[in-house]
C-alpha cells in the first residue's frame, strides 16, 4: 500500500505546484497614475477584470516619466504587464523597441474605438482624453480666467502652482506657452523665457498630480494649470473649483496603454486593456474621472460634458506632435533643470 499512497502523495504535490504556479501567473501588475485616478480605476476596471477573470490585480503608482524610466530599466523583462502612459513617451518606448503589440482581435471592444485611437504599428493604444487647462478656486478669484495670459497676473503670484516637466501639465505649459508667444515644437526660446517668471511665482513645481488637492484645501492656492479630471473628482467631494479650457486652446491629452517588452502576462494584459475599452468600463470612468471617452458607443452626461473635452472645448484642443515631443523632451527637460527649476 505504500507504493501507491507514495504515487498519490507525489501526484498531489505535483498538481499543488501546478496549481501554486498557475496562481502566481493569474496576478497582473499595473503601473498606473495615483491618486483619484487609481481609485476610479479600480472602481471602474479593476474590480471588473477582478470579477470576470478570477485575477488579482497589483498595482504600482507612478508618472509617466517613472514608468519610461522603469521599462527602460528592465530592457525587455519588465516587471510590469500593462503601464499607463503619456502618448509621447509611449512613442519614444516604441521607438526604442520596449513594447510588445497589441493584438486587436483579441480585444472585442477595438471595433467601437477610434482607429485613430490606435498607434499605427498597434504598439499602443489611446484610452481616454484629457487637457491641461486653467483651474481655480472661485472662492478666492471672483473674475474667471479666460486664457493662458491670465496666469501672469500680479494678484497670483504666491497664489499659483505649475508642475514641474517631468509631469505632463508642466510640459504642455511651457508648450502652450511657447506657442502663444510665436514658438514652435522646433524652438522653445519664447516658452522658457514666459514660463521662468511663472516658476518663481509658483508656490511649488508639482510633480504628481494630487498634490495641489491639499494646497486648494488650505487656500494656500488660487489656481492652477491642472487636468480637469482630477478637478472634477474633487469637486465632487465638495471642494470648491472651476475648470477653464483657455482661449487659445487646452493642451490635448492623450494618455495610453501600453505592455512593455517581456510582460509577464501578455494574454491576461489584453483582457485588461479591453476592460478599460470596453463600453462599461469607459461610460464608468467617464463619470466618475471625467476622462473623456475613445469608446463611440459612450453617451456622457450632462455634468461630464462640462467637465471634459467635448464639443467646442474638444475642437479647441491643441495636440503636440508625439513624435517631435518624444525626440525633443530629453533636451527640453535638460533645460527646464537649468533654467527653470529651483
């Protein structure tokens, strides 16, 4: 009898193992942005793709900048299986060769997005719209702000925060800056010269998102370049605020996702993207992160249109060249170190 209890024995360690193995493959590791964001997402993806596949999500908050750098790290054995990203780093990861592609057919919901939403050689895909705008506290400023100008007024200086460029809101300051005052993508002379005045009256040079919550809490702000996503979440909680898209145009947003080269879960990342894509999944974040969807079958509410790209605010936008952002930003950023930051 022992023969056979030793054969049961080892056939049940073996399937343990199996079972241990396959377990540990079934956790998708997500580098995705803090904050209000991560909490929406979670509400409005993660919970889902939890629900439906039986995975266990872990995620790593972190910028933009911080996940280029982390893949870039990791050369091909990313410890990440999906990563969000600004588009114009997405392009430079592409170009460098990090990325896997993102098989179309295996995500049912690519049929109702924008093709345009698509990176030509599928190495990424764009999941949401958003802006750099003008946000501030009506509470302390009576007159609305209309335009990017207006942030050189005398009365905010100490009462204004900018982010510093390794954020996306202070790049596409210095960008819409730089535009305004005659620049282009090929010479940021009129940009730095304008942002340089705004940095020293900036009570800080933010470099995640939500730090300036606190700072509009304690009116230790009056206005801000910030997203109007992450105003709307606060509004909602009940801090007073008021999103302006400027004159000249917002800066467009076009955050993505992307699977670095080497991804531990490739086929589990596509089930994940597809969620995020999927008409529930962008209806939800919509609403709840007013993240202006790429999903056409999406219908917004009337509160979510104040808030996000939409109809004239969306044809206002101006969008950078990705690719000449991703072959300039290295020296752009050098610059901003020397110039700009304090």
């Amino acid at each position: 009898m022992k023969k056979p209890l030793n054969l049961m024995l080892a056939a049940a360690a073996v399937f343990a193992g199996l079972w241990s193995g396959n377990a540990a493959a079934q956790e998708l590791v997500v580098g995705i942005f803090g904050g209000s964001f991560l909490d929406d997402s979670k509400t409005c993806h993660i919970s889902e793709f939890e629900k439906k596949t039986g995975a266990k999500v872990a995620t790593k908050a972190g910028s933009s900048s911080q996940f280029a750098a982390a893949i870039r790290a990791t050369a091909g054995k990313s410890d990440m299986d999906v990563v969000y990203i600004d588009n114009s780093l997405a392009v430079q990861l592409k170009n460098e060769k990090l990325l896997e592609t993102i098989d179309r057919s295996k995500i049912p919901s690519a049929a109702n997005v924008s093709p345009k939403m698509f990176d030509k050689d599928n190495q990424f895909v764009v999941f949401m719209t958003g802006a750099t705008v003008i946000v501030y506290d009506p509470t302390q400023i009576k007159t609305p702000p209309t335009s990017w100008n207006d942030l050189f007024k005398p009365e905010y200086a100490g009462k204004m925060a900018i982010g510093d460029i390794s954020g996306t809101s202070g790049l596409h300051l210095l960008l819409a800056l730089n535009r305004i005052n005659g620049g282009d993508l090929s010479n940021l002379d009129p940009g730095f010269k304008a942002i340089k005045p705004l940095a020293k009256n900036s009570v800080t040079l933010y470099t995640q998102a939500d730090q300036i919550v606190s700072l509009f809490e304690r009116k230790e702000v009056a206005i801000a370049a910030w997203y109007p996503d992450r105003a709307g979440s606060v509004i909602d909680k009940g801090l007073p605020m008021a999103v302006v898209y400027p004159k000249e145009g917002a800066v467009g947003i076009l955050p993505a996702l992307v699977i670095p080269k080497g991804a531990k879960n490739p086929a589990l990342a596509l089930r994940y993207i597809e969620e995020v894509l999927s008409t529930a999944g962008q209806s939800c974040f919509a609403e709840k992160k007013y993240a202006g969807p790429v999903n056409t079958k999406v219908t917004l509410s009337e509160k979510a249109r104040k808030i996000v790209p939409f109809g004239e605010s969306f044809d206002n936008l101006w969008a950078p060249d990705p690719e000449a952002v991703a072959k300039n930003v290295g020296e752009w950023t050098r610059r901003w170190q020397r110039e700009v930051t304090r």
